[in-house]
C-alpha cells in the first residue's frame, strides 16, 4: 500500500509540474504551447488503442503505425477515386479496419497468443514490414499529399496565430479516450475485457468467451487506428515508413504511464508533445526533437528499474 | 563420431579458406557478403539465446562503421586498426544501453533495440557535418587492400571463425548453463546465485561488439559511409529472418539460413529489384507460425523419425 501511495503522490508531482511548465510555457510563447498541445492529442489518439491491444489481450502490436499508414493510403485513394471530401472516409475506413482487424487477428494473432513474447514480437515486427513493402511496392515511396483547402486554415487572436484543423486532433484525443473509457466500464464486453486483462484464466473460469473477447478489442482498436490514419492523411504527408515513429512514441507513452493506465497516457503525451514542440522552437535545435521520446523511455526505464531493485 | 565431426569440421575449413584460389571475383565477392550477414545472424542468435530479442543490429553495425570511417579520416592510420576501433565504439555505447535497459523485461529491452537504428541516425545526422560528412556521409580515399576481393574475403572470413567460435564457446562453457537458466526459468536462476542482470550485459557487449566489427568491416571494404545506407533497416531485417529461417538458438541454425537466404537474395534481387524486403517480412511470419525450429528442426524431426 506504502508503494501505492507513493506512487499516487509522484504522479500528482508530475501532474503539478506539468502545470508550471504549462504556464511558463503560456507566458513566453504561447504559440509553443498551443503547437504542443495539438501534437500531444495526435500522439495520444495513436497510443490508446495500441494501450488497449497491449493492456487486454497483451500483446505488443510493433505494426501499430503501419495500420495507420493503411488509413492515411485509403483516405488519400479515397479522395482521389471518389473526389469527395477525404473526411468522408472515416466511416468505410472504419468498417474496412475492423474486417482488417478479424482477419489478422485469426490469422496472426490468435496462433501466437500463448507462446513466448519474443515470438510475437518477431511476429508483429514481420507484419509491420510486409505492410510497410506493400505500399512501397504499390504506391512507390514517394510521399503523397492531399490538398485539402480548411486544413491550413488558421486564426490570429493578438500577434498569436496558430492552425485550427490541428483542434480535430485533439477532439479526436478525447473523444477515443472517452469512447474507451465509457466502453470499458459501462458496457458488458468492456467490463468483460477489463477481467481477461487482470487474469484470463479466471476471466474464463466464470464463464467469459476470453478468445471472443480479444477478437473484439484487437479488432476495435485497429479499427480506431485506421480511422485516426485517415484523419493523420488530411494534414501530413504520406508515404511507407511513416507509421514508425509513430509506434515508437505510442510505446514510449505507454511505457511511461504503465500498462494498463488509459489515463496515464494522456499526461504523459502531454509531456512528450509539449518538449517536442519547445525544443523544435529553440533556433538550431529542431533536429535534436526526435531524441525526445528516446531519452524519455529511456528515464522511464531507468526509474522503472530503480523501483524494482527498491521492492 | 567425434573424429569424423573433427575431420569434417576441418575439411569444410580448408575448404572455406581456400575459396579464393579458384573462384572468381563475382562468387567471392557474394560470399563473403553472405558471410557478413552470417555472422550479424550468429551475433543475434547468441542474444536471443540468453532470453533477450535485439532489433538493433542494424544501429549497431552503423555505428561500428561510422567510428571505423571517422578514425581513417583524422588519422590515417591502418584500416584494420580503424575496423577494430568501430567495434569497441559499439561495444562501449551497447554497454551503456545495457547497463541501462536489460534489468526490465524483454520487451523493454526489445523496444530500445528497435529505436536505436533511428536514434543513432538522428545524432549522426545532428553532429556538425565536418565531423559525420552530415546527410551526405563520408566516402573514403580508398577501400581496404586497395579493393583486393582475396585479401577482402579472407578478413569476413576471419571475423566469421571469431563469431562462430565464440558461438561455440557460449553453448559450451560455464556461460551457456548460466544463460540457459535464464532462458528457461529467471526465477530459478536468480534463486540459485546467478547474476543474470550481469550476464545479460556481458552477452549483449559482446554480440554488439561483433555487429559492430561487421559493420567497422563493411564501411572499410566499401570505403563510405552515410546515414540512411549504414543504419538501413536491411541490416537488421536480414540476419533475423536467416537466423529464424535456419532454425534459432544454435550457431549453424543461422548459417545454414544465412546461405539459403543469402543465394535465394541474390536472386531475388534480380527478380524485384526494390520492395524485395517484402519476402523476409513474409519469411519471418511464417517461420513463427509455422516452422518455429527453423530448417535445423526439420532436419532433426525428419531423421529422428527414421
């Protein structure tokens, strides 16, 4: 319990210090916090469904980003076959990830449920390229970009002005967060899902469909990815190997918050957005932000390691 | 039986060794990459053994060449002195990531590995150009043994006698016992004394040191380096599906998967000549799913029957 509640005090520690730097932020350049902000919910509405995956059936799915590059492809195919509005394709996106997400799961996820984490790492990460080669080898790697007119739309209040199609993002954030949220403690597959990730067998030995139970939540949260791999198409640039940071930051998250911390997730894209965004406005800099994330899982490792020695 | 393992051992020793009097230069030259990969594939092996999943092959080995290429370039000094610098470098950064990392769980130590190909790219591409060559890389005066393919061929062949001897050494000595309590029961192995967090770090310093000699020897041979060709996703990707191909957690697992892989990539490159990638990306899958043991476990299922 003592640990506990240690714990419980580090986190409003860093929830406290969160806010300081958010107000210091806010005084000197408020445009910084604002670009931050916006990049935190793109990192959050990736990692949450990659949290759910790895939280209820307990897998690490190293091919995370790569679905979402499937989205951005099909949101960019979509707008250009059909010449409607690539928002439009969030709904068929939607449905398409969620047959993607049955179909991989019997066929890749199931057969590696119960052997060892390394060969469902291999597994994943094996994935992750075949589908990172087949939009190579499909639409060549070379970037594509949507011209969408709203997007680039910004406001100026004072001598601040700041993009607004980035707010989608983080709408998107709280939405998928409270989306999951509510599913998983109103909703009886929900609350079923949270028992098969405290412990399957006994989620099994009262009377749980535990296999029927991954298949939904692996399949939901491919289908969030995909959907949300639309939404990332509209504003940025795609191509093959895009989704690769994405899994590394979504993993770096959840490393940080815990698995299993849905609410985590959300403080701690905020710590990773927000020094993202103030290192890549220091002149000079800007190349040293793709370290953020490295140095961060690396603290959260170290600290992680220190309490386990300490137990 | 002893004595026949001996001779055969022996006799595919001179063999190897001997490649170069009559061969040619094409030949040679597809060997000793396969050579490479074979070994990147055994120093992978020797991890995996020891319970831990590396992505990282690929940091490493870059590494190792950029350290290799930046000593040739401020000194001058023998290349071969240069090579054996680029290895030390990568021991000594994977000794830090080590010390780091390796007391969580694997997948921790999994997720690291898989960043630090493009962590290591990121710096490389930060450092001031006058040191890294920037995104353009450094190309060198010269390649090792002004590009003689035999004097080529016999060093990856010496660093592959190193890497697999060491392998060997591993399954045999005092170790291999330690490490494969740690595979098969972490809990037993700390309960009986064994400093597993100690091991772990010894094996992952000398696996990466012997990616990094690759890597040191490739920049040589080819005589540059840059970022995006030195930590390319290849050099991880290759030498994990030849391992699995062959069969894990032995030495001649990846080599026998290293000489399929590597003749069949010959060919396939020819066939496709980019996205090729694709077929170890689909190698790996259907290992796992289908074929944990490799070719090496087919062979020993298919002759035990009899």
């Amino acid at each position: 319990m003592q640990i506990v509640s240690k714990l419980r005090e580090r986190r409003y520690q860093a929830i406290l210090g969160a806010i300081i730097m958010a107000v210091i932020i806010l005084a000197v350049k408020p445009e910084v916090l604002l670009e931050g902000i916006q990049r935190s919910s793109l990192y959050a509405v990736i990692a949450l469904p990659m949290a759910l995956i790895l939280g209820i059936v307990g897998i690490i799915n190293l091919a995370h980003g790569d679905f979402m590059m499937l989205g951005s492809y099909m949101a960019y195919w979509f707008a250009v076959k059909s010449g409607l509005d690539p928002l439009l394709a969030m709904i068929p996106a939607m449905l398409a990830f969620f047959l993607i997400g049955i179909l991989t799961f019997y066929a890749l996820i199931k057969p590696v449920l119960g052997s060892q984490e390394l060969n469902q790492l291999l597994l994943t990460f094996g994935l992750g390229l075949v589908l990172e080669e087949a939009a190579n080898l499909s639409f060549t790697s070379a970037p594509l970009k949507l011209s969408v007119p709203y997007v680039s739309a910004s406001l100026t209040i004072g001598d601040l002005t700041f993009g607004t199609f980035e707010f989608v993002y983080v709408l998107a954030a709280m939405l998928v967060f409270y989306i999951i949220s509510l599913f998983l403690k109103k909703t009886r597959i929900g609350r079923a899902a949270r028992a098969v990730g405290q412990n399957p067998k006994g989620a099994k030995l009262v009377g749980i469909d535990v296999n029927k139970t991954y298949l939904i939540i692996f399949s939901l949260s491919i289908a969030i990815i995909g959907t949300i791999g639309v939404l990332f198409a509209m504003r940025h640039s795609v191509f093959p190997v895009m989704g690769a940071p994405y899994t590394m930051k979504s993993f770096c998250l959840i490393a940080m918050a815990g698995i299993g911390n849905i609410t985590g997730i959300l403080w701690y894209s905020a710590l990773l957005g927000v020094s993202e965004s103030i290192i890549t406005a220091i002149p000079g800099a800007a190349g040293w932000a793709d370290l953020v994330f490295f140095a961060l899982i690396v603290g959260a490792i170290l600290i992680r390691s220190y309490q386990q020695r300490v137990k | 039986m002893k004595i026949w393992k001996a001779f055969v051992i022996a006799a595919l020793f001179l063999a190897a060794a001997s490649l170069p009097f009559y061969t040619g230069t094409y030949l040679l030259h597809t060997i000793y990459i396969i050579m490479m990969y074979m070994s990147l594939a055994i120093s992978w092996d020797m991890l995996l053994r020891a319970g831990q999943l590396s992505f990282g092959i690929a940091g490493l080995f870059g590494i190792g060449g950029y350290a290799a290429t930046m000593l040739q370039v401020f000194t001058n000094i023998n290349p071969l002195i240069c090579i054996l610098f680029g290895a030390i470098m990568a021991g000594l950064i994977s000794l830090l990531i080590g010390l780091a990392t390796l007391r969580l769980r694997g997948i921790y130590f999994a997720i690291i590995t898989l960043a630090m190909a493009e962590i290591f790219r990121v710096i490389i591409r930060n450092l001031p150009d006058t040191w890294t060559g920037g995104a353009m890389g450094i190309v060198l005066n010269n390649a090792i043994f002004n590009g003689d393919v035999k004097q080529t061929y016999w060093l990856v062949f010496g660093i592959l006698l190193i890497t697999i001897v060491l392998s060997e050494v591993f399954n045999k000595s005092r170790i291999h016992f330690a490490i494969t309590s740690i595979r098969n029961d972490e809990i037993v192995a700390m309960s009986s004394g064994i400093d597993i967090f100690k091991w772990l770090v010894v094996i992952f310093v000398i696996t990466s040191t012997l990616q990094g000699l690759v890597g040191a020897a490739y920049t040589e041979i080819y005589g540059s380096v840059n970022p995006d060709a030195n930590f390319s996703v290849h050099y991880s990707l290759l030498p994990l599906a030849m391992a699995l191909l062959g069969g894990i957690r032995s030495t001649w697992g990846p080599v026998i998967g290293a000489i399929v892989l590597g003749l069949a990539g010959e060919y396939l490159k020819l066939l496709m000549p980019y996205g090729y990638l694709i077929i170890y990306g689909l190698i790996i899958i259907l290992v796992i799913l289908f074929l944990p043991d490799g070719i090496m476990g087919l062979i020993k299922k298919l002759t035990q029957k009899k």
